[in-house]
C-alpha cells in the first residue's frame, strides 16, 4: 500500500472470546463503560477450547493483523478442562506462526475471567498498541 | 572399593584419631583411602560468612583435583567440609554458569561429578551394616552409645541426603551392629555452634551444655560425633564447662568410627583413645570385657 | 436459500449516541442473503418483537439477525420471537451492539463501522444456521447418594421427605461417618452423638430411603436422570434378617483386635458393630482376624446365635440400579503427619496424639471412659500443649490450604481439657485464630477465660525428655522462644480427601481438584453442582468445613436434585457435538478430550462402494451427556465431528465476513 | 517504643532488599511470620531479633535494622531453620547473604566472629590451610583473650594434636588466585 493508506492504515484485530469468562468480561468493560480502541472485533465462542488454529491461520490470511485468544483461567474453565488443551495447543500455535514469519506478538492467547473487565481492556489496549507498531501484516496475505 | 580421601585441617590435628580409627576401619573393610594430593582448607566455618564465591572455590579445587587423578568418589570426615563440598557440587550442578565460573576462578576444569561421601555415608550406605557386623570380633556389649549427628550430615536435606533430616538412624544402627545400646534423644540433630565457642564462647557453650546434658538425661555413657568440630566441642569443652557454669560432665565423646575399630579388635592405644580429653579408656575397657563375657557364657 | 432480516437496536440512546444506526441497517441491505435490514428504538419491547414478527410474515424471512445488547442478556428473549414467529428459534443471530461497541467507544464514525463489521459476521454466521431441535430425555426419579456422614444422612433425609426414594451407600459396617466419635460440638457443645445417632436412626427407618451399609459403588454409567450404577455389597457373614442384633456373638468372641472406631486405643472383637448405637445395629465379621474365616479354628459365633444368623460362607453381592441424581458425600480423612513430621517425632512418642484421638477420649462411651489419660501411661496429664495447623498451610511439607475446622475444635478441646482438669495447663499454639462463623469467636474468647493460653508461633520441635514431652516454640508476639514440658501434645491435624475418592471421581465422570477434593462447577454461583449434569456435592468431600457448613450444602444439594427429579423429562440444549460418521477414522482422540464421558466409539456395519459389508468404528456423541464446549471438534483430524450451532463453517464465514 | 514510619521503603532500599532476597534465592512475601524457624534455632536463646523478626524488618522495608542485628552474626548455619519452614525459605543462606552484606557496609555487631572469620581466612590465604593453633594463637593476640583456652593447649601438644609449624599448601600461588578472583569478582574478605 501506498504512504497515504500506510497512514490512515487501522488495524484490524479479531478476538475469539469464550462465552463463560472473556466474553462477559467484555461484557463487564461496556457495563462499567471501559474504553478501549474500536479495532477489536470479538468473536463468540463456546470455549477457548473450540477456537480451531485453522481459524487463526485463516484470519491471516484473509488479512488479520492481529488475532486474540481469550478463555477462562487455567482452571476455571467452565467446562473443567478446555482451557488447558486450549493453553498447549496455542504454545505449539506460537511456534508456528513464528515459523512461518509472522511475528509473535500478533497472536495472543490470554486468560480474562468474567469479572476482569479491566484486565480486558488493557489486554486488548494493548494489543492494539503492539500491533500498530509493528505495522500491517503482509504474511499469508491472500494465501489460498 | 578405592576412595579419594580428604582429611580436611582438623584431621591433621585435634581430630587426629578420627583420621587414625577411619584408616584403620577403611583398611580391614578392603576400602582403599587416597588422600587428594596437596589438598586445602575448605574455607568452612567461615568464608560462607563472608564471600559466596569463596566458599564455592575453596571446596572445589580439591574436588576437582580428586577428579584429574580419576577418582569418583571421595570421602570426607568431617561434617562441615562434607557440607561445604555438597554444597558446592549441588551449586554447579545446578547451573552450569556457576560451574563456569568456579572453574574460571580455580583455574582448572571442575565437573561436579564426582560422588561425595560422608564417613557415615561410607560406613552406612556402601559398605552396609552387615559388613560391618561380619567384623565384629569385640564387642561393645551394652555400650549406652548417644549418637551425635548434629547439623550438617543432615541439613539442609536436599543437600546432604541423608537417610532423614529429623530423626536420623545411620549412626545408632552401625553402633547397635557393634553390639552398643544406642539410646533414644531429643539432640542427635542439634548444633553445638561449631566455631562460636572461641569468638562468643558464653553462646557456644550454652550449646555444647544443652547436648550433654540431653545425652545424660537419656542414660548414655557416652557420646558417639562423626564431626571433628563436634568432637573438639563436646570432648575439649567439659572442663571448662564445668568451671563456667558449674556442671560436672565427665562424658567420653569418641569419633564413632573409634568405637567400630574398637569393636574389630583394633587396641585403644593404635586408635588413639588415650588423645581424648575427658578419659575413655576404663569406659572401653569395661564394655569391651562384659563383652567378651557375654562371649565366653 | 435463506430470505436473512437485520434489525438494529437504539436501545435508547444506549447504543445510538455512539452508533449511527440508520447507516449500519442501511449498510447491511447490501450484505449477501439480507433481503430486510431497518434499525429501531427498543428490539426487546413488546412493539419491537411484534415489528420482527410481522417482518417475518411479511419478507418471508427465513433467518434473524438482531444487533443490540449482549445475547448473555436477551438471546433467549428473541429465540422465543422466532418461535412465535414461526421460525425454528436456533436461525438466530446476535450482534453485542452496545456491551462490546457502543458502551466501549466514542468515536461515533469508527464505532459506526465496527458496528457494521459486527453485523456483517452475524450475518455470515447465520446463513449458515440450521435448524436445530432440543430432545428430551426421561428422568429416573431415585436419588444416589455415596457416603452416609452426617452430610450424606441430611441430604438423603431432605430428599427422602420431600416424596423422593433414595439409596444410601456407605462403605462402613455402620452409618454416621465422624460425627458420632466426636464428643461435643462446638459452640454449643451439645453432645455429638446425641444429635447425630437420632438421625442415623431416622434414616434407616425412613420409607423413601433404602440403605446400603457395608458396600461401595463400583461403576457409574449414563448421563443426568439416567445414571446406571453397580454397587457391591461386602461379605458381611452375618444374614442381617435372622440376625436380632443381640450382641451375644460379640461377647462371646474370642479374639480382640484395635478398633478403628477408638483409633486403636481400644478393643472389639471380630464379630463386631463398631460402636453400640451403629446403624444397621447388627454386626458384621472382620474377614482379616475372624478365626473361623483365616485357621476354620473357632466357629463360636455361630455357635451361641440364637438365630443362627451367622454365615461363614457368604459372600460379596452386586447390583445395578438407575438413578436421576447422585450426590457425592464421601466425607474426609486426618492427614497422616506421622509419615512427614519428624520434628514432632514420626508418631514414635505414644502421648503426642491427634485432636480425634483427643475426642474419643473425653468421649464418655470412648475407650477411656471420657477420662483423659496419657496412652503411655494411662496418668492424667496435668500440662496440655495443642498444636494448630498440622498438615495446613503448610505447603513445603503437606497441605497450602486452611482446614477451617481446626480453630475451632482445638479452642474446643482447650476448653474441655481446663474444665476436666482444674489445676491443668492448656497451651494452644497457633498461627492465627479464625472464628469466622456465628457465636465462634465468643467461644474462643471463653476458652481463653477458661485459662488456656495462645502462643502465637509454630512449634518447631518435641522431643521425650524422660516422662516429659519438650515442646520448643517462639511466642512470636514477644519474640521470644518458650518451651513446655507437657505430658500430652494433640495435633491439630490436616482435613484431607478420603481415601478413594479420587477413584470414585473418575468412575463417576469428573475430576477432583489439586488437593483432590471435588471440584464445585462455579465456586460462587453453582457451588454444590458438578462439572457433570446430575452429580452434586454435599460435606467436605468438597473442602474441609465444619458440620453446620456440612448440613448447610447437604441441604442445598438435596434441593438441586429435588428440583431434578420433580421433572418427569429434561429438554436437552441441541448446540452439542455431532458425528458425520461417512469421514469418522473412529480414532477415539475425541473420546479422550471430552470432559463428560460424552462421546464413545460405536461399531457400525455398512457396504463399501464395492458392495462389502464391513464394520467399522465411529465416534458417537451422547446429546445427554454433551455439554457443548467443542473441545472434540478441534482435535477431529478428518473434520468428522462438529458442534451445532457453532459449526466450523458458521465461524470461518464469520471469520471471512471481516476481510470481504 | 521506637515508632516505625510507613511507607519505610524508598525505592532504592526497596531494590536492595529485592536484590538481597534474589541472591538468598528466596521471596519475602512467602513468609508468613510463624515463627518455626526462631522456635527451632539452637542460637536463638542469644539472638538480639529472631530470623523470623529479621525477615520481617525487610518485609516493612527496614533494611539498615535488619544488618544492624547481632543475629545475622550469630547465625550458625545449621540450617535447622530451612529444614522446617512450612514455605521452604531458606533462612540461613538469607542470614549469610545478610552478613555478607553487612560486612560489605562494614556494619558489624560481632566483631569477634568476624574478628574470628578474618584471621581464618588469612591463614586459609597465606598456608591454603587452616592451622588450628595459630588460629587460636592470633585470635587470642587480637581479641585480647589471651589466655582463652590455654588449659587446653598444653594436652594438645602433648597428645600430637597440635604443631607449632603448620602444615600448608605446596602451590599456594592456586590458593591466592582463588582469593584474588573472588574478591574481584566482588563480595569480600
């Protein structure tokens, strides 16, 4: 892209949020009426355990600069034990991304419990400050 | 068995007959001592006081020669370069950056391999209580044995292994072996204060006087160490406990591996009895003879 | 082809002060599948559910999209729109308008486009919705319930009057589990036994309650309102119908071995009730020292029987019952500190005692006839020392956690030992008192009035010092070290786990904890559920407590499963997994990862595409037991099994929607 | 009573305290001030602050009171303290960090132990070994005791349990290295 759209570039940030603790943190930061910057796009899910690592590859490719995995802390999981496949699954994941060039800190995954509406908002704050540092992602682009 | 050997200082000198009774024990069992050629003071009891690094360098150099002359074990006496040695090989074991950086300071290449064994460990874990009995030709029939680990063959657990930190059984089983009534007390893992007695004696003493006085309350005769420090502490001290705080102790302490050459027919004088301070010879004698009673009948 | 309408939601001026409404609708007309966008003031009113109404008449919409507050808040509100609206209330999506946008931002262009975006999603997800429908499942009306405690016994009493049949299970020869050997609670200090044999008694009379004394659960199928149980009943050798109870055996048996209701400090015999007032009151023989049973030597019992009750030939029996509820009950054990705490002497000093020992011997039907005496040598001892947090908060040797009875019970015992002895010392060392419950710390203020004194500081070691047990401590409040010589030291020792339960966990279908005490669902909202639908907690097993905290949740968790079983049938949430058994490999790794027991691998017989009849394994998924978390659907290598509702191809064409 | 005004930690000493800690490889915020380690400690009857009031002076920040204590002196080691610490603190290595530290400010309330300390480190430096006698020799010459175990030397001659002439170290150059090292290597002697 051109210095121009380099410019006014915003980016864009999907977040997968589980629906028991990170999504009504979320929830929790509106209530409470908690700014945070409207580049995130939260996803709902079941558990963070659902959130497969092809949807993560798939939203980079599409042209996710930044993805955020959110789920119940290590041992809260409302289903007991998602969140623990969900932690070493998203360690390989890192790994990966890393791998294949697209840097780390693009991809979170991080534990918000439902009463952690600050820890939400300075989760994903942020996260935002890094990506817009590290600029737009180009890796996987368009990658069928 | 073939065994670095490292006597440390006092070995050399107050401890004397501990070094006589282990190389006298050491040769009947086939255990071969080599003592680590040129070696130096561990830095204990005092460079931990003072700078960590030397208290790692000190022990290490010897370690480290131990292991250029191709030893895998070395065994040590005395309780505090025991510790002192363990401690060291746990530090460098456990990052190779201190190891570095212990070799940068000695000088030479130390791998923190070789195996570090206490005189207990020896006795007790290598060549094990049947041995030792098999040996036994005199015993010490009835001997009311205290057995004195104090601190450092014991603590901090993780360090020294022995068989237990709080209620430790190594000593008491090789003196009952060797036909001694080892007697239950509450002290066997207290500290006598190691060097305290010289600078604050009024402390030291206070601790040495508390172990004694246990012992006697639980009816030992006498007070088996496995620690020259110990040893000095509790055997030179009584005559001047005594003056201090008007007590009347007059309990033998002998290096516990005095009494296992006793018991395999090793004469008081070889061993070095008569070097003790508080007088031990009448108190052998008479447990060696109901022994050799209890033989005869 | 789906016929998609949009509906945005002011919410007042909630959302629309910061999202320009209009222009989301307006954007979404041109969203693939919308064939009706407008926004609106109120969605959730009466008028705003009646507009989606006539708009699905009117479009003939097929699928629904409303964007306004949190569906946490009102996706249930508009589900029930569809379905009077016709729809199958599962085509239905919910944009978070105002939680995650409107209340979140103030930059009214960009909240206004994210709005879109959000919107956008919504509608990628849903055209892709099927329709889903909930089954029902019946409801076997007879409660479970394991470990007959005074936990167990309450909750099985409350359910039991409440019109319900329950079975009672308890590994023990008799029912009552730890209360009845305690001698007084405190604060009252109302007899024990005297409140809790009643209840015993009250159980083993009660219609609704069917017991089981002597056995254990072995195997636990099935899923909420269904569970398919095996228990096994041990050999008792005593026909408990002909057996009258009369006791004569017992008198009559020659050999005596400890009884493990005194903890050892007494006798029984091997035909044996292991204390008077047991239920049921008949014995039992002790298979392990019964004469008869190791050498054939004796045969006395069955001699004197005057019912000839006694049978040496019996044996083990099993049967399987189907229950709607189980409620675990299966109580605590002390920790063992004689294998960690050296210091305090490995166990090896007979007058250093645990506060249970302590109990059966102020306990006037206890061994020592509710006389406190040194087991060394039977004296009185006039100097106590009390020993707090033994095995608690102590994470380098045993257990992190607060064991919350303790204070309490040893402020108790300091009480009763002053009281007992007049001219007696009592020393209790704590690290902190905790009396946080009704009349507690006025308890423990009387104990202190009674003459014990508190030492704050852990005691670092005993010692036998000839009669005398050493006990050094630091009175940390002076800074000072203080030493007892005491005759006597009771340890206030861990609650842990009892033993077993971790195995019955597992059989059951949940994981206990790090300590191993069962897990609640929600430590605030869902404490006396488990993870498993149907499985609910009463008593310590799920942390230590004391027994008002015990009844309390036994109470709690018989109301759970009363509200259970006044349904005859459960409707099932139809977003569960779902198997597409033409690409399942029958791998079974999503038999592994589901946390419910829910999936299982089922062998199916099909032709082939060359005709062959060939049987093969495919993963199928039990909608009862499925909690829809998806977890399996992640680890499906051929994508065979799938979550409904939240498909894979519903969250990749959200996924897309963002970047089109 | 002294009062103690809080907050009592400046950064710095909040740091240093930090930094101590780390080195004693041990957190302070373990301690729960239960006191096993003072009730246990066979020094404790002569300590002016148990180990447990120690740490809690660097738990409130009161890190010159804590080095000015004449416990962290009188600490011998024995590490009965570790052993039973319900949190696994290790106490006599935080005590010997201390002293170290102490001695590095030359703050120090034991001038004969550390009088002690010093002469058996110059022996140690100057034979590669420690001598006994001339230990107590010297100790005696500079802490002014001069007769202090006496009675008992004549019996140490006597029996060969002392020499006049101490045994050393043929390569004493190793020894000095070593020394040398570590005091660059900061810490010191």
């Amino acid at each position: 892209m051109d210095v121009i759209e380099e410019q006014k570039w915003e980016p864009k940030i999907l977040a997968f949020c589980c629906n028991w603790c990170s999504y009504s943190g979320a929830d929790l930061a509106g209530l409470n009426r908690m700014k945070y910057p409207e580049n995130i796009r939260i996803l709902r899910v079941p558990c963070s355990a659902r959130v497969n690592p092809q949807y993560i590859l798939r939203a980079f490719q599409k042209g996710a600069d930044g993805v955020l995995v959110a789920g119940c802390h290590p041992g809260d999981c409302h289903y007991s034990t998602g969140n623990y496949y969900t932690r070493r699954r998203f360690l390989i994941m890192k790994r990966l991304l890393e791998y294949s060039g697209i840097d780390p800190r693009r991809f979170q995954a991080r534990w918000v419990s439902g009463a952690e509406a600050e820890k939400f908002r300075t989760t994903v704050t942020k996260l935002c400050e890094d990506i817009k540092a590290i600029g737009p992602n180009r890796k996987l682009r368009g990658l069928k | 068995m073939k065994y670095a050997y490292y006597p440390g200082c006092s070995l050399d000198a107050t401890g004397v007959e501990f070094d006589t009774s282990n190389k006298l024990v050491a040769k009947k069992m086939g255990v071969d001592l080599v003592e680590i050629p040129d070696w130096n003071c561990c830095g204990a009891s005092s460079a931990h006081a003072v700078n960590h690094m030397l208290a790692l360098a000190l022990p290490a150099r010897n370690l480290a020669i131990a292991e250029a002359e191709g030893f895998d074990t070395v065994a040590i006496p005395c309780a505090a370069c025991f510790a002192r040695c363990k401690t060291t090989a746990a530090e460098a074991q456990s990052s190779p950056e201190t190891k570095a950086e212990i070799s940068d300071i000695i000088g030479m290449d130390y791998q923190a391999n070789i195996e570090i064994l206490s005189f207990l460990d020896v006795l007790g874990k290598k060549i094990g209580l049947d041995n030792i009995k098999a040996h036994v030709i005199k015993p010490l029939t009835g001997l009311k044995v205290a057995s004195y680990y104090g601190c450092l063959l014991v603590r901090p657990p993780k360090i020294a292994q022995s068989d237990d930190p709080e209620n430790p059984m190594v000593m008491d089983n090789i003196m009952a072996v060797l036909g001694a009534d080892p007697v239950e007390w509450g002290y066997k893992t207290e500290c006598c204060g190691a060097s305290h007695v010289v600078p604050v004696p009024k402390i030291g003493q206070q601790m040495i006087h508390d172990i004694l006085k246990n012992a006697q309350i639980n009816g030992a005769q006498a007070i088996a160490t496995a620690c020259p420090l110990c040893m000095i502490n509790l055997d030179m001290r009584q005559k001047q406990l005594n003056v201090q705080l008007g007590t009347n102790f007059n309990m033998p302490v002998f290096h516990f591996t005095e009494l296992v050459a006793l018991s395999f027919g090793y004469s008081p004088k070889e061993i070095g009895i008569h070097k003790h301070f508080v007088p031990a010879e009448s108190l052998v004698e008479d447990a060696l003879s109901t022994g050799a009673r209890r033989e005869g009948a | 082809m789906k016929r998609i309408g949009v509906f945005i939601c002011h919410c007042g001026s909630n959302i629309a002060a910061t999202v320009d409404c209009a222009k989301v609708a307006e954007a979404a007309k041109a969203f693939p599948g919308v064939f009706f966008s407008s926004d609106y003031k109120y969605m959730c009113s009466e008028p705003g559910q009646e507009f989606i109404k006539d708009s699905i008449k009117k479009y003939d919409l097929n699928a629904i999209v409303v964007a306004s507050c949190t569906p946490r808040m009102h996706e249930h509100t508009f589900r029930k729109t569809l379905a009077n609206g016709g729809l199958n209330p599962y085509m239905f999506e919910m944009t978070n308008l105002r939680e995650q946008c409107s209340w979140v931002h103030s930059d009214i262009e960009k909240a206004t486009d994210k709005a879109i975006d959000l919107v956008r999603m919504s509608v990628a997800k849903v055209a892709k919705n099927e329709e889903l429908f909930s089954t029902t499942i019946p409801v076997h009306k007879k409660a479970l319930v394991i470990g007959a405690g005074i936990a167990g016994m309450q909750a099985a009493l409350d359910i039991a009057d409440a019109g319900h049949k329950v079975v009672l299970v308890d590994r023990e020869p008799t029912i009552g589990g730890k209360m009845p050997m305690l001698d007084k609670t405190f604060p009252t200090m109302d007899c024990s036994a005297c409140i809790s044999t009643p209840k015993m008694v009250e159980v083993a009379q009660h219609p609704n309650i069917e017991l089981m004394a002597y056995s254990e659960v072995i195997e636990v199928n099935g899923f909420i309102g269904n569970f398919d149980v095996k228990i096994k009943t041990k050999a008792k050798y005593v026909d408990h119908v002909k057996c009258t109870g009369c006791g004569l055996c017992e008198t009559k048996c020659p050999k005596k071995v400890p009884n493990e209701y005194d903890l050892g400090m007494g006798l029984r015999s091997c035909i044996y009730k292991p204390f008077p007032q047991a239920v049921p009151n008949k014995p039992v023989i002790d298979a392990q020292n019964c004469l008869k049973l190791t050498s054939g030597k004796c045969g006395v019992c069955a001699r004197v029987c005057p019912t000839g009750a006694v049978r040496y030939d019996d044996t083990e029996s099993f049967i399987t019952d189907t229950f709607g509820a189980i409620v675990m009950a299966t109580g605590y054990d002390l920790y063992k500190w004689e294998d960690v705490y050296g210091e305090y002497g490995y166990g090896k000093y007979p007058d250093v005692v645990t506060g249970l020992h302590f109990e059966r011997m102020v306990n006037a039907s206890g061994p020592t006839g509710g006389k406190i005496k040194r087991p060394s040598d039977g004296t009185t001892p006039k100097t106590v020392v009390f020993i707090k947090c033994v095995g608690s908060r102590d994470s380098a040797k045993a257990k992190s956690y607060c064991s919350r009875a303790c204070c309490m019970y040893t402020a108790k015992h300091a009480h009763q030992f002053v009281d007992k002895t007049p001219e007696g010392n009592a020393y209790v060392f704590y690290m902190d008192v905790r009396t946080p419950g009704k009349a507690y710390d006025e308890f423990y203020e009387s104990t202190l009035r009674d003459g014990a004194v508190y030492l704050r500081g852990r005691v670092s070691k005993i010692y036998q010092d000839g009669g005398k047990l050493i006990v050094k401590g630091e009175d940390s409040l002076i800074g000072k070290q203080v030493e007892v010589a005491a005759d006597m030291v009771v340890l206030a020792t861990a609650m842990v786990p009892s033993a077993g339960s971790r195995e019955l966990a597992q059989a059951v279908g949940f994981l206990p904890d790090l300590n191993g005490w069962y897990q609640e669902a929600h430590p605030k909202l869902r404490p006396v559920e488990t993870p498993t639908a149907g499985v609910f907690l009463a008593g310590t097993c799920q942390g230590p407590k004391d027994i008002p905290d015990s009844v309390a949740q036994a109470g709690a968790a018989a109301v759970k499963v009363c509200g259970l079983l006044s349904k005859s049938e459960l409707e099932t949430n139809p977003m569960t997994a779902r198997t597409n058994t033409t690409v399942c490999s029958g791998c079974g790794i999503c038999v592994s990862v589901c946390p419910y027991k829910a999936i299982q691998l089922q062998s199916i017989t099909e032709r082939d595409h060359h005709g062959h009849r060939i049987t093969r394994n495919v993963a199928s998924v039990n909608n009862g037991l499925c909690q829809g978390c998806g977890a399996c659907t992640v680890t499906c290598r051929p994508g065979a099994i799938d979550l409904q509702g939240f498909k894979n191809d519903q969250i990749l064409e959200e996924v897309d929607s963002l970047w089109t | 009573m002294e009062k103690v005004r809080l907050p009592s930690i400046s950064r710095d000493n909040h740091q240093e305290i930090q930094r101590l800690a780390k080195k004693a490889g041990m957190d302070l915020n373990k301690c729960y001030q239960c006191g096993k380690c003072s009730a246990g400690c066979p020094v404790g009857f002569a300590m002016d602050e148990s180990p447990r009031r120690v740490i809690r002076l660097l738990q409130l920040g009161l890190l010159d009171e804590a080095l000015k204590t004449h416990s962290i002196w009188l600490c011998a080691t024995c590490d009965t303290c570790s052993t039973r610490c319900p949190n696994g603190i290790p106490v006599a290595v935080l005590m010997d960090t201390l002293r170290q530290e102490a001695k590095r400010r030359s703050i120090i309330t034991e001038k004969n132990i550390n009088l002690f300390n010093e002469i058996f480190l110059s022996n140690v430096k100057m034979f590669g070994r420690s001598p006994e006698v001339i230990l107590s020799g010297l100790y005696n010459l500079r802490s002014g005791n001069l007769f202090q175990d006496a009675d008992a030397g004549s019996h140490l001659f006597k029996t060969g349990k002392a020499h006049i002439l101490p045994s050393r170290v043929k390569n004493t150059q190793a020894i000095k290295r070593i020394f040398a090292k570590c005091l660059e290597k900061g810490g010191q002697h």
